[in-house]
C-alpha cells in the first residue's frame, strides 16, 4: 500500500499540472496525452489493490480526457470543477495510513461516488467547494508512516561512495611509503659499502664517525618508518573495511525484495479472470530477488498493465483454450532474477499471443507506413509498434485494456532506468516481455575501457558484446569499415571520433571493440583496449558544465581516479551524424586521408516514434539521401541550430516541443528561414493542414496517404522547389 500511495501522489501531481495548463487555455493534444495517462496509472493501481470506487472514478476520468483530447482546449467551467474536485478526492487519499487503507477510504465512497456524477454529467450548478476537503476531527489523528525520499538516500549514498573512493586512495599511499623504505635499504647498503672501501684507505677517523653514524640513523629511519607502515597497513584495513560495510548497508537500505512490489496480484489476477470468465493462475518466481526500491516503485504500474493486457486478450477463455488443445486453465508467469550484474524480470503468458499478420495489417489501416514497406519489417519491427502511445491490436476498448496505454508506459519507465525491454512471441502459444534493468539507480555494472589514454565507462545494460576482433578481418564496402559478427556486417567507428576527441594513434594487431544498437542496427565502437568489469558509484556532473555530448555521469577508479560514465544513446545520435555526414576514419590504421566524396543531400527526420523515423529514414537512404533523425522538437531545434540540413520533416504531436512550434521556430532564424519543411502527420483534416502551413511548412503530407512514391516525390518537389538558380 505505501508503494501505491506513493504512486497516487505523483500521478496526482501531474493531473493537477495538466489541469492548470487546460483551465489555461493550454490543453493541448500533448497536454491530453499526460492526463489520460495518469488517470489510467491510477485506474490500474486502483484496481490491483482492491479500491474500486477509486479506479472508478479514475476510469471516468480517462474517459473524459480521451473524448476531450479530439477538440482540444479550454473546457466548461462545470467539468473543470469537477475533474479538480475528483483529484482532490485522490490527494486527500495519499494522506491515509497505508495500514488501514481500505477501512479509511469508507467514509470517502460517497464522495467519490458524487465526483463520479459530477465527471459524467457536469451542471452549471455544481460548487466545487462541496467536495472540498474536510478539516479532520480532533482525535482523528493516526500515527503517520515516515517516508524517506529517495533523493535522501541519494546524498546518502553519494556520502557513502565517496568514503570508500576516499579508502582507496590509501593503498597507493602505503605502496609508495613501502617503495621509500626499499629505497631507505638500497641507501644502507650503499653507505656500507663507502664504509668497507674508506676503511682500506688513507681517510680521517672522523669521516668514518661521521658515516657510521649517517648509517644507524638511516637504519632508525627505516625502523620507524616500517612500524609506521604496519600502523598505516592496519588502519587501511579498518578503514576500508568500515567503508565498504557502510556503502554495503546503505544499498541494503535501498533493496527491498521484490515481493514488496507484487503483493496483490494473485488476488487482483483471480479476480479480474473471474469477471472475464476466465481460469488463470499467476506463477510469480524470484520474491526474494532484490530490487532497488526506486526501480521497484517505478515496476508496479507497468507490471500492473502487462497482466491487464494478459487478462483481457493474452488469456483465451477455457472453451477456447480446450478446443486448442489447451489446459483450460491459463498462465502468466512473473520471474525476478539477478544475472550479470542486471535485473532481469520477464513476464509471459500462455495464451494466444500476437498476430503478426493482424499486427501487420493493423498497422497499414492505422495510416503508419504503406503496404509496401510493412512487408519488409521483421516481427522484431513489428512488435515495436505495440509500444506506440494510442496504438492497439485489441478488437474493442474496455475499461480493463484496449487504449494503447499500458506498454507505452511501460518503454518509458524501461528508458527512463537505462534499460531494455525485449517481446517475443508466437501465435496461439505465448507472449513474452523481457526487462532488463540496472539493479540499482545509484551503482552501474560497467565496462571500464580506454579512450584516448583515459579511462570511460560502458553500462552493460547499454551493450551487446564487446570483443576483439583481428585487423586483418575488417572490410570495406562503400568507404565505410565494416567486420562479420554471424551473417551480420557490424560498421566500425572509432569511440575518439565519436566523443569528439583527438586522436592518439594508438594501434594493436587486435582491434577491441565494444557493439551498441539502436534496436535495428548495430555499431562497433573501437576503443583502446579493455580494462575491466566493475561496479561504479554513480557521481552527477556538475550542472555548470551543461550537457556533455557521449556522457551521462561520472565516477571513480578504484585508485581513486575519476572516470566518465558514456551516455550509449547519445553515442547513437553522434554514430548517426558521422555516418550520414560522411569523414568517419577509419580504424585500421591512425595514418588515414580523409574520405572526400559529393555529399549527399541531408535531410532531417523529426518524430518521437522510433518505427517512423527508422521506416522513413530507410526509404530516403534507399534514394541515395542522407537522414539524420531527431526524437522530438527540442531535439530537431537543437539538431538544426548545429547541423546543415537541405530540408527538414517534421511530425506535429511531440512531447517537449511540437512540430508546428518547430516550423515558426526555424522560418523565424534568419539563418533558417529559407529551409524548406514538409510535414507529415495523422491529422488529415483542412483546419489542421491550414494550421501547418500557416506556421510557414511548404508542404502538408497526411500519413494516411503516405506512400513510397508519395513521400519521395514530395522531397524530391520540396528540394526542387528551394534548389538555387
């Protein structure tokens, strides 16, 4: 219950700021999107941990903003009242002892039960203030639960790391003063030595004092120094020890197992099977396993909607199991394990899993991509649209599934840790998620390798493999290096040229390199050599330096000496500018000539999903143009400002900054301004085409006609259009 309140009280917070923003005049589609989304956290929530008057009247919430968010805008003052007055119900819920939930909600049902009719038929003369919050009674009080936030723990950790770095440094110390008393013997026996030759000459007997007693008070020196060192040795020791258990118990205070985050869900998987008619059993393993609380608290929602989705179409019901040769029972199974230095929870079901060639035809009636195209993705590809905000297979919407919600919360939450989320599936037999998670925020099981004589860290969460591979095995095909991992071609880049960095020349017969992927194709990046696999205390940089390109964070050797931690997705974003803007070096030899060749025209593609971009990206580089892409507005404004470009194409609906704010921006740089747009976009309606091309694009492409042909012979009209006389 903690865990959900805690839940409650941000997705609250974001229904409150999304309310101001509508109330504004500010309820934009984007806007919508936050709201329906946070309603339907709630609603899961809700349900799992048996509140249902409160996932009711979430539910009704997320219908009215999914109604609401295909006119968006300012909304009726009655409604406004009313959906405000809802979430206060919920705020004064986060305020409950999660002891005693359920008991203290009662008293709040009708309440609920009246923000329920008030959302469904909202009345000019409804107050807002009639479910305001009621001051509690004296002697109501109850013992409050402490919650500790994370970002305590956080400094906590930070403080505990940096102890144990600080150990480190000691042990070099100790090495050295050990090299100084070697040193101290090599001068003993040096002056024993001038002794025994001065006792064989003609020399003053005061010269010879005067070197004897240099001699014994060296060997005092050394005495002391070497009980020192066992002084120095022991407390090393001690302190090292004590630095560790610290650190040790500080991640112990941020693991919770992770049983903590499933309880419930038998029961919730029970009962929701008993509503649809369904027999499912849930088989959860691993409830030991433990998990960072941040990343646990951040796994309930998600898990949460994969089981929804499994109940309500995974699942068949038992005379359609029976006729398949099935048990009638079904099973969803939850497993937690450590592997790797990773969290690993994979979540499956038996049931009829996904159509790929429903799925196919889906995403053809949906407008996304042409028939053409959609034949020549991989089920991989495929699966990946399932991830898309709005995007379902499910034949009808219920108030359990069927809004494209849940897995697009779920890729978030997987990005935002720094993980992956892998599907696989096979029709009328299962449906497998795979998370693969860092096991805590704070430390990262890394790959420590050398750039440019310095030290950097790879997150293994964020690599494939890292190999050696011969010189003599890298090929060349089109200017660009390439080497054979199975039947796939690898292209090579040089990490120095990818961070921005100078490069040192440095050459081995065996070439190390580390393989990143972007989920559809795969970079070999060639650093200087391997260092080793460790665990790193994960250090902000300083917010003065800004963002640094390649890097997401810093940390510790365990000499003490600092180290980058690289940031793989932005490594990504270089990889793509190198290999569209031409001039990647090449890795077998630091003596290179710069390949100069005719550069293609560039365009930029600006789309926050990842299947448009790649789809689109693949038809333009087919006719010989150079794409680069961007995942959002601020990332395409930013692209722009630093790049050259001969065109940009641009979505509207974009998190962070849309494409129609993108257009004004660019036709209003002086620098800019004489770069032709086209967008491409699912609104297909005359007032939404007026809207684009007023903000200054050149051209107007629905994706509901998007074609092969059609795009390219836009580009291709757009560029001919802008080309200089």
């Amino acid at each position: 219950m903690e865990l959900f309140l805690t839940d409650l009280e941000s997705q609250v917070a974001l229904l409150n700021e999304g309310l101001l923003k509508v109330e504004r005049g500010e309820g934009t589609r984007e806007v919508y999107d936050k709201l329906m989304r946070a309603a339907h956290s709630i609603k899961g929530a809700a349900s799992m941990v048996g509140l249902g008057t409160l996932s009711d009247l979430a539910h009704n919430m997320e219908d009215r903003f999914i109604k609401l968010k295909e006119s968006p805008g300012k909304m009726e003052g009655p409604l406004m009242n009313a959906l405000f007055a809802a979430n206060d119900i919920a705020q004064r819920i986060t305020h409950l002892d999660p002891r005693a939930l359920s008991d203290q909600l009662i008293p709040l049902e009708g309440d609920i039960l009246e923000a329920v009719r008030r959302i469904q038929n909202p009345s000019a003369d409804d107050t807002y203030a009639s479910l305001e919050h009621k001051p509690r009674e004296e002697g109501q009080a109850k013992e409050r639960v402490l919650r500790v936030s994370s970002s305590c723990l956080d400094r906590l950790m930070g403080m505990a790391g940096e102890s144990m770095v600080e150990s480190l440094w000691l042990e070099p110390f100790s090495e050295q003063l050990l090299g100084l008393k070697h040193e101290l013997g090599h001068v003993l026996r040096d002056i024993d030595a001038i002794r025994e030759r001065l006792r064989t000459e003609d020399v003053s007997i005061r010269l010879v004092d005067s070197i004897a007693k240099l001699q014994q008070h060296t060997s005092t020196l050394r005495q002391h120094l070497d009980e020192r060192l066992g002084d120095l040795d022991k407390f090393i020791r001690r302190h090292t020890s004590l630095s560790e258990r610290l650190y040790g118990e500080v991640i112990d205070i941020r693991m919770r197992p992770f049983e903590d985050g499933v309880r419930g869900f038998s029961r919730y998987v029970r009962d929701l099977a008993q509503g649809l008619g369904k027999k499912v059993r849930l088989e959860i393993e691993g409830l030991k396993t433990p998990v960072d609380r941040d990343i646990l608290e951040k796994l309930e929602a998600p898990l949460h909607h994969l089981l929804r989705n499994s109940l309500d179409h995974g699942i068949e019901t038992p005379e359609e199991r029976l006729k398949a040769g099935k048990p009638a029972e079904g099973v969803i199974s939850i497993e937690a394990s450590h592997r790797a230095g990773m969290l690993y929870i994979t979540v499956s079901d038996d049931g009829r899993g996904v159509d790929i060639d429903v799925l196919r035809k889906k995403i053809v009636d949906e407008g996304m991509i042409g028939k053409d195209l959609v034949l020549n993705l991989t089920d991989g590809e495929l699966l990946e649209f399932l991830f898309l905000p709005g995007f379902s297979t499910a034949p009808k919407v219920t108030q359990i599934s069927g809004r494209g919600v849940g897995l697009n919360i779920l890729q978030d939450m997987v990005q935002q840790v720094g993980g992956r989320v892998q599907t696989t599936t096979e029709k009328g037999k299962h449906l497998t998620f795979q998370l693969q998670l860092p096991l805590t925020l704070s430390v990262i099981r890394a790959l420590l390798v050398e750039i440019g004589g310095e030290p950097y860290a790879f997150p293994l969460a964020r690599i494939d493999k890292a190999l050696n591979i011969p010189r003599e095995e890298v090929e060349t095909i089109e200017n660009s290096e390439y080497f054979n991992y199975g039947s796939i071609n690898v292209g090579l880049l040089p990490a120095w040229q990818v961070l921005g960095l100078e490069d040192r020349g440095h050459e081995t017969a065996m070439i190390p390199v580390v393989m990143i992927t972007d989920r559809v194709n795969r970079y070999g990046i060639v650093v200087d050599r391997f260092i080793e696999e460790k665990d790193i205390v994960v250090h902000e940089l300083d917010p003065h330096l800004g963002k640094v390109p390649g890097i997401s964070s810093g940390g510790f050797m365990e000499d003490g000496s600092p180290l980058l931690i690289l940031d793989v997705d932005d490594m990504l974003s270089s990889v793509d500018k190198l290999l569209f803007g031409g001039g990647v070096h090449s890795v077998r030899t630091h003596h290179y000539e710069e390949e100069v060749k005719a550069a293609p025209k560039k365009i930029l593609i600006v789309d926050d999903s990842i299947t448009v971009r790649e789809v689109q990206s693949r038809l333009l580089e087919s006719r010989g143009y150079a794409v680069q892409t961007a995942v959002d507005g601020v990332d395409g404004w930013n692209a722009v400002r630093i790049g050259s470009f001969d065109m940009v194409i641009t979505d509207v609906d974009m998190p962070r900054m849309n494409g129609i704010d993108l257009v004004k921006a660019i036709k209003a740089d002086p620098r800019l301004h004489n770069m032709p747009i086209m967008i491409v976009s699912y609104k297909d309606r005359d007032s939404d085409r007026k809207l684009g091309l007023e903000a200054g694009a050149d051209y107007y492409l629905t994706k509901s006609s998007f074609h092969d042909e059609t795009l390219i012979q836009a580009v291709e009209e757009l560029l001919g259009r802008f080309a200089a006389p």
